[in-house]
C-alpha cells in the first residue's frame, strides 16, 4: 500500500532526479562558439569578445595558440613588416617581453622566434583581459548539431558531458572537423590543373597533403652536459644522412654541409632549439584527416617516434650530446609539444575560391578579390613533400608571387548560414594552402573570423548577407591590414584612408616577389597622374564610363577638384581646402599643386567616400 507519506517522498525523489538531470545537461548560452582554441581560434575569441559578444572556445589542451606554442612551431613565418591586427599586438608583447625586436631574431628562419610557453602566457593574458571571453581548455567536442537557427555543441570537460548553445559557430579545428561534421563538400590533397586552373598544378588531382611535424624544443645544458635520449626503436642513422646539408630552395647557391647552420635554423631565446627540419629531419608524411580519433592517435605517434630518432640523431651521431630535451616548456609527461604541426586540413568550398590567379597578379583576376580583403601574408608558397615519394613534383621555386590579401569570402561556406572555416580549412587551392597556412596569416583569419560572427550576431542575418565593407572597416578600426602594403602602418595618421583607397582599387599596389618576404607597395609619397585617378575611380562611378578627358600629367588640385565635380556637383575648392586642413596633411592646398597618392586618398576618402561603395563576395561593386 503507498502511503501519502511514500508518494510525496517518491515525487521529492523523481524531482531531485529530474534536477540533477537538468544539471548535467545545462545549457551554456552564448553567441559565438569556437571550436579550438589554436591560433585563429584564439585571435577569433579575442575579436569576437572585445566587439561584445559572448563567445565560448572549446579547446582540447591546456593552452592556446595552437601552432604557434602547443605545437611548437615558436619561429614565425612572414609578416614581419606588416604587424596587422592581433598578429601586430602579439609580436608587441614578444618584443616587450624579450626586450626589442633584435632579441627575437636568434635563428635565421625567421626575425620572430620565442618560447613556446611564454607565447602561451602572452595569449592567455590577451584572452583574461576580454571580460565576453571564456575558454573551456582541456575539453573535447563530441557533436554539434544546427536548428531553427540555433548551435548546439556537446563537449567533454572533466569526465562530463555539457553543452552550449549559440548562433554561429567557428570550425578552429586542425584539420576541419566541425564543418566535416556537417556534411560540407571539401577538397582535400592536391588539385587537378584544369580543374582547379593553376597550371602549376598536377595533371591528376590526389590526396596528398603536406609533410606533418612532431617538433622537439630542445635546451642547451651545458658543453659537459650528456642529455642523449635512450637510443629509440628502429633506429637507422641512414635516414637522416643528408640533415646537414643544406641549400635555400629559392637560391642558386650549392648546397653546404654545416651542422651549426641546421641547428641554429630555429635557435630560440634562452640558449633553446626548434627542431623542426624538413631536409632528411623531422618531417613526417601522415594523411590522418579521415582517420578515426583511435587512428590518428596511433599514426601521430609513429611521427613523434620518428622525431626522437632525429633527437638521438644530433645527439649522438652528431655530437650534441649537451642539446638535451626541454623540460620546462611543455606540460606533458615526455616535455614534447601537446600537438602535431598540420601543414594542411580539409579546403571548403566558399563563397569564394582563393587560387594561384588572385595571388600572382590580383589586379588582372578574373575578379577582383582584393576589394574584399581581411587578412595580409607575404611568405612565399611554401610546400613540404620531401617524406612522401608518390607526391608528384611541383616546381615551388618557380611559383614566385607578390605579398597577398585572403578575401572575405573564403571564410563563408555556400552551404551553410551559420558556420564559419578558420585556421587551415578556408577555401583555397592546395599550392595557395602553402602561403595561407602560416601563423600571422591564420591569426588574421581568426580575427576576422571573429568580426565576422559578431556583426552576424548583432545584426541577425545569415553570413551571406553580411556586409564585406562592414567587416572591413571594423578590422581597420582593429589595427588590422586590408591589403598588404609594406610602406604603411597602423600607427600612421592616414594608414585607414590609404587602406580603404587601396581597396576600392582606385590606387593599385605594386608587387614584388622577393625572396622569402613578399612585397607590395603602396608607394604614398608618389605623385599621380590624372588618368591613373579617372581610371581608377571609373569601374566605381558611372558618371565616368565616357571620359577620356584626363591626361598623363601629374593631378593638380585644381584638376583634382574638377574631377571630383563630375562626381559630386557643388564640390568648391574650398571644401578641398577645408578637408585638407581638417586631416592634417602637411601644407596648405592649392590648386597648382601635384597631389601625392597619400593626399588623393585622404580627400577621397573624406570627400567621395567611395570605400562606402558596397562590393559582392567577389568584389564587384553592386548596383545601386
């Protein structure tokens, strides 16, 4: 018999059950989720945050940065003069930390190499100090599924199950994973030529990626120092026979034998070492992307085994027995970075398709990307194949390109309103992954992966409608580079003008390949002419289409006002003079004066305001 004592203790009961239940399935609300904390989900995070949106990263290790400190990849490639955005805030910190710039150029692969644990700390503090911010470190996502609109992630923290829920999500993974999760088309290894129209290209597309790498930070303990490792399984000093010699891939020049130069390639501060060689070194062929997690641990594994055989390599057959493993730098059981370096992920199919075409020679593209850029690189093509023997040869030496601008739309998969691609996944060709996948270019991926989500969020829309010029200018008002011009900084009065002008392409840049830093200047001092002006600002203005009344002479500021009248009626010259005035540039206008590119694009820019001008995803300016 149950008793009215029995029942209410047995509805306390299922009540208390219910309760529980409802804990352990809580929902987090937000209004961005990232999934990985690496270096574009880290620089993500800080954008998103610092805009005003609640956002939440999900990150499997301890740390963030991902390539950059939890794989151990402490020596940066490219953008050392182009300090954008949050890439330019964390080199700041480096320099302040270290105590110059001078203090980060310890080995010669690059001007800005740090400790892998210090740029750890320098993100972390980065993130503490955006109060919308919240990282989850030390978790894994299980699933995320997309409804009516909504996000929601399941992921695993401390042996719990929890879930979050937001309106955009950023896939920061690796290699992937999140977009792949949701049934995305993605290319992955290399193109065909004809399909992809790079002629570089093989003839058959395949599915080989990049080389991988387990690095090693090495210490230097002393000359009297013997910190060789126990002499690993399968050990055969034949497969690192030719690590010393050592040639520049760009260059002409024989190659030499020198053991020193190999291992001062990544001399970190602080008497360490990145062993992260790609000449008979460290380097690994594993193509794990498809491969169960089981499966990628057992393969991952194989490439950290294969990176202590080179450790006891230097040690002992070359002699370097007192450059001992590092074991104040990482926080394992075995002192070795918490992840692999992936070279390359899945590639998905965006708005747009960024390809060999729109780098080599942007302003004569079939469309012109440019007008939509948000994130700057300039190392060259870069691709490691030398582990894989069935990679078929792709002469990289002759790839040479100018410095580059991703467009925003590679970020925006065609088939989904709610997903953002960040870190290596963007929608590029296999050889243009070479260049897009390094550190200060996937820090300004993440950055504008970020902006990118807030204003969706704020605005309520699809990614699809969000608009490119939007982005755009809150990223300059972030520091950040719409286009790689190496002659300008943030810090200058008029970088946002000569910005915003440049990407209009009413004034082009210049390119240059040059050895392993791309150039494309912005030449601000020179004078221009008045067909370069007309012919800029025709594909923006209509009322110019006809004209052909613009010489080859310098712009004078009488011409420039009688151009600028076809455009905008009523415009005096004392207008001009006021602006000019009201922006600081040097002097006083006057109509016999020949105008430089920097002064053309402060008082367009303030006059004309063309960057208003919206442009589609592939940068066409739309009709009114």
């Amino acid at each position: 018999m149950i008793t009215k004592n029995h029942f209410r203790i047995s509805l306390l009961t299922i009540l208390l059950c219910l309760g529980q239940l409802s804990y352990a399935l809580a929902q987090d609300s937000y209004d961005i989720i990232i999934v990985g904390g690496g270096a574009s989900g880290t620089a993500a995070g800080i954008s998103a945050g610092r805009l005003g949106a609640k956002t939440l990263i999900i990150e499997t290790t301890p740390w963030l940065g991902g390539m950059l400190t939890s794989a151990g990849v402490s020596a940066i490639d490219g953008n050392y003069r182009l300090p954008s955005g949050i890439w330019g805030e964390f080199k700041a910190e480096l320099e302040a930390y270290y105590g110059g710039a001078d203090k980060l150029a310890t080995g010669w692969v690059s001007n800005t190499l740090f400790e892998p644990k210090v740029g750890n700390q320098i993100l972390q503090n980065m993130v503490k100090s955006v109060e919308k911010l919240t990282v989850s470190f030390e978790s894994d996502w299980s699933n995320a599924d997309y409804s009516g609109g909504t996000w929601e992630v399941t992921y695993i923290k401390d042996g719990e199950k929890r879930l979050a829920t937001a309106s955009i999500l950023i896939d920061a993974t690796e290699l992937g994973d999140v977009a792949a999760s949701q049934g995305l088309p993605y290319r992955l290894g290399m193109d065909a030529r004809d399909e992809i129209g790079e002629s570089f290209a093989p003839e058959k597309s395949n599915d080989i990626i990049q080389d991988l790498t387990y690095v090693v930070t090495l210490q230097d303990y002393g000359e009297e120092a013997d910190r060789t490792i126990p002499k690993p399984e399968n050990y055969d000093p034949d497969e690192f026979a030719c690590a010393c010699a050592h040639a520049d891939p760009i260059s002409d020049n024989a190659p030499t034998l020198d053991c020193d130069k190999m291992l001062s390639y990544g001399k970190l501060p602080n008497g360490k070492y990145m062993i992260n060689w790609p000449n008979c070194g460290n380097d690994y062929y594993l193509n794990l992307v498809e491969m169960s997690p089981q499966e990628r641990e057992d393969a991952i594994e194989k490439a950290k085994q294969a990176s202590l055989r080179f450790i006891y390599y230097i040690q002992h057959d070359l002699g370097y027995k007192h450059l001992g493993i590092a074991e104040d730098e990482y926080p394992t059981e075995d002192n070795l970075p918490m992840i692999p370096y992936h070279r390359e992920s899945r590639r998905y199919e965006g708005m747009v398709d960024f390809t060999l075409p729109y780098v080599r020679t942007p302003y004569e593209a079939p469309k012109p990307f440019f007008r939509t850029g948000i994130a700057v690189g300039d190392y060259t093509i870069d691709h490691h194949h030398k582990k894989n023997l069935d990679a078929p040869a792709i002469d990289f030496v002759k790839i040479r390109v100018p410095s580059y601008s991703i467009p925003l739309g590679a970020l925006i998969p065609k088939e989904h309103p709610a997903l953002i691609l960040a870190e290596k996944s963007i929608s590029v060709s296999n050889i243009v992954n070479g260049a897009t996948r390094l550190q200060p270019v996937v820090l300004g991926i993440g950055q504008a992966a970020g902006v990118l989500a807030s204003i969706a969020v704020k605005n309520k829309e699809k990614l699809q409608a969000v608009s490119v010029r939007e982005v755009q200018s809150i990223l300059l008002n972030q520091g950040a580079y719409l286009l790689p011009f190496i002659d300008m900084n943030p810090n200058d009065n008029h970088f946002i003008a000569m910005q915003k002008i440049g990407a209009t392409g009413i004034l082009k840049g210049v390119g240059v390949p040059y050895l392993w830093a791309n150039q494309t200047w912005f030449y601000p001092d020179r004078l221009v002419t008045e067909f370069e002006l007309v012919d800029g600002l025709r594909p923006l203005y209509p009322a110019l289409k006809d004209y052909w009344g613009a010489s080859g002479d310098y712009l004078t500021g009488e011409r420039f006002q009688e151009i600028v009248e076809i455009l905008k009626p009523n415009t005096p010259l004392l207008e001009i003079a006021q602006t000019w005035k009201r922006s600081e540039l040097e002097g006083s206008f006057t109509t016999e004066m020949q105008l430089t590119r920097l002064q053309v694009s402060v008082l367009l820019d303030e006059i004309l305001d063309p960057f208003s001008l919206a442009v589609n995803w592939e940068g066409e300016v739309k009709s009114n």
